[in-house]
C-alpha cells in the first residue's frame, strides 16, 4: 500500500448529490500555448460504500467527476433517472466537454455536460464519437445484437440492418473512417463480409480466398489494413494495401485476439498469444515483429503510442500480483494493490505518461506519472485520462 512521497490531489467532500456541479474551465492561458489540459474522469460514491461490489448496478447514489490538472472542475449525478452511466464506455471528453451516452429500453440519450443534447428512438451501444464543426457524429451499434447507424446529430447519415463494427472510429483530418462486417449465406452456411467506410464512401476489403478469419481492420482517409489469418499460414498476416506481412509468433504459439493501431506510420499490433505448453502470453509488435511479451501473469487492459513509441498498463492477472506500466522499452511496477480500470485510463500528456490507477482493496485512487504518484480525493475509480 502506498504510504509516503504522495501528493493529494482533488478534494471535492462527499462528491454525491443530485445536481449538476460547476463547469469546464478553459486551459491557462499563461503557458504560452504549449501546456495541454490533462482531463480525467472519475466515479465517487458515498464516504462508506464499497464501490467494487456494485460498481455497474447504478442503483446506488454516485456521481461522475471531471478533474482538470488535478482540479475538480464538474460533477454530474449518475443513475436510470439521470439517463448517465457508470460505465467507462459511455463516457468521454472532447474539447474539454464531458459527452455521455446513455440507452433506454426504446431510445439512445446524448448529453454534454450534463444537459441533454438530443435522443433518438432506437437503443445503440456507441461505439465512437467525434466532434465536426456544430455536429456530433455518433457511431453506434443497436443493442438488438445486429445491426449498427453512424449518425449525425441522431439522424442516421449511414445504417445497416444486420453485422456490427470492427475496429476504431477514427477521425482522420475530418475524414470520418471505420470498418464493419455483414453476414452472408453461401454453400458453407454463413460467412462474413468486411467493408471500409470513409467520408461517405464503402469499399470491400479482405476479399481474399484464402481469409480463414479477420482479426481487426484498421481504416484511415488513405490506407486500409487489417490483419488475418490465411489457409495454409500458422501465423496471421498484416494486410497493408497490395503488401502483406507475416506476425512472428512463438514456435507452435497460435492467435487468440489482437487489435491493431498505428505508430508513426508503421503498423502495431497488441494481441493474446497461447503457446503449445497452453500457457498464454501477451505480447506488441510492430510490422510484425515481436516488440516485447508479457507472461501470463499480468494481461495488457490499455495501450497506445506517442507517435514513436508504445505504451501499456498491464494489470496483475491475480489479486495479489503486481501490475505494470511498460513504455518503450522500459517497464515499471504498479503500486501494490492497483489496476486500470478501462481502456482509456493512459495518455501521454505533454510528453508525460499519464495512468489512473484504481485500488482493488478499496484504497483511493492514483494517479501515475512518469512514476510520480498523486492520490485522488474520492470514493470510487478513476475511468478515463484524456488530453
């Protein structure tokens, strides 16, 4: 347990009530343009709950934090009745804006800061959302189970009625770009097709004959890749345009899940390898070669890049073990008791790593900083870190 070298960061009281608290402060303006707000949002619950046996219920009074530089600077009620959720997903900051999602039984509710924007009348787990302009364009799959709608403002610009998405919605010079796939009946029974939308246009990709099965597609304004697995190849290939690269595994070690992203123009990839002992490993590469593996012992829960190098929180598989930080190259231990809780819970900042840290023994939660360690003054877990 951490006890010494810690700064207090946050205090906001109970941090629980009913109303919407404060509001987004604008960066200093006496950094010259060169400092970058660090935004981290975090659910508090009452002084003596014990979030981490009823975290995802929402039937207990908590609220969603937004911290600026350390500073509380909004706080929003979360619950059914405030149409805002808990969950790490339904959440994000954009311009220094608080968005939330939230899905009823019949409608799909999008917030900013708080206060209703607009609803629309179909449930959707979202996916991504990006800000164009006075136009908030949403990406969301319909929690039916098929079927999925890019929308503008919450009217459908792009839907279809069966598949779902694969990979990142991505912003590209305000080119909007995902992948998604649709099933199709052939002599075999049903297999999947795979298609790339960009600003407005559907191309096909991986059209191969030989595609046993499609891993994650990435799509940018300008470049389609994805990564496979091909009859007669142990090893999936990255498919970048007309050139292909093969992912070196382990002797024996077959895929089990990978997700690519990129890296300065070059092509990562963090992915779940299982050996032919049946032991797993985790493990990032780069054009496919193999970066660095970690054992079984602790399993990347976040990852990303600063443009030139790789960064991940690695959470302890078991509850005693001890998590690691890992950038380029150098790896650093998780303070005793600690884990990230979602995907974006690590950004670089001003060329500073930044990783929330939450305790799984009910401490408050940290966060980390190029290995300096500030305590946050609430009850509950940090969810996202944005820049």
């Amino acid at each position: 347990m951490i006890s010494c070298g810690i700064h207090e960061i946050g205090g906001i009281g109970n941090g629980v009530g009913d109303g919407i608290w404060g509001g987004i402060q604008d960066a200093p303006e006496d950094m010259g343009g060169l400092h970058t707000v660090c935004y981290m949002t975090a659910l508090d619950y009452q002084k003596d709950y014990d979030w981490r046996a009823d975290q995802a219920r929402e039937n207990v009074k908590c609220s969603l934090v937004v911290f600026a530089d350390g500073k509380p600077v909004l706080k929003v009620p979360v619950g059914a009745s405030h149409e805002i959720g808990s969950d790490p997903d339904m959440h994000r900051m954009i311009d220094g804006h608080l968005y939330t999602d939230y899905s009823t039984d019949t409608h799909t509710v999008i917030k900013k800061d708080g206060v209703l924007l607009f609803r629309y009348p179909r449930p959707e787990a979202i996916c991504g959302m990006e800000i164009i302009g006075e136009d908030i364009f949403t990406l969301g799959e319909f929690r039916s189970g098929d079927g999925f709608a890019l929308r503008r403002n919450g009217e459908a610009i792009f839907e279809r009625d069966a598949g779902g998405v694969i990979g990142e919605f991505i912003n590209d010079n305000d080119c909007l770009c995902f992948a998604f796939y649709e099933p199709v009946k052939n002599t075999d029974g049903q297999i999947c097709r795979y298609y790339a939308y960009g600003d407005g246009n559907v191309s096909q990709v991986a059209v191969r004959d030989d595609i046993k099965e499609v891993w994650d597609i990435l799509v940018n304004k300008d470049r389609v890749r994805y990564v496979a697995d091909l009859t007669g190849l142990t090893a999936p290939v990255i498919v970048d345009g007309t050139s292909m690269t093969g992912v070196a595994l382990p002797v024996g070690a077959s895929m089990v899940s990978c997700r690519l992203f990129s890296v300065a123009g070059d092509t990562g990839l963090e992915g779940i390898c299982r050996l032919k002992t049946g032991s797993m490993i985790n493990a990032v590469w780069i054009d496919g070669y193999m970066l660095e593996t970690f054992d079984d012992t602790n399993w990347i829960s976040a990852s990303g890049t600063d443009g030139y190098g790789v960064f991940c929180a690695i959470n302890p598989a078991t509850k005693d073990g001890s998590g690691l930080i890992y950038h380029s190259g150098d790896a650093y231990e998780m303070p005793e008791g600690y884990a990230v809780m979602g995907k974006e819970c690590l950004k670089m900042i001003d060329g500073i790593l930044h990783v929330g840290l939450s305790s799984r023994k009910g401490c408050k939660p940290v966060l980390w900083k190029d290995g300096d360690v500030d305590t946050l003054n609430i009850n509950g877990y940090i969810a996202t870190i944005y820049p």
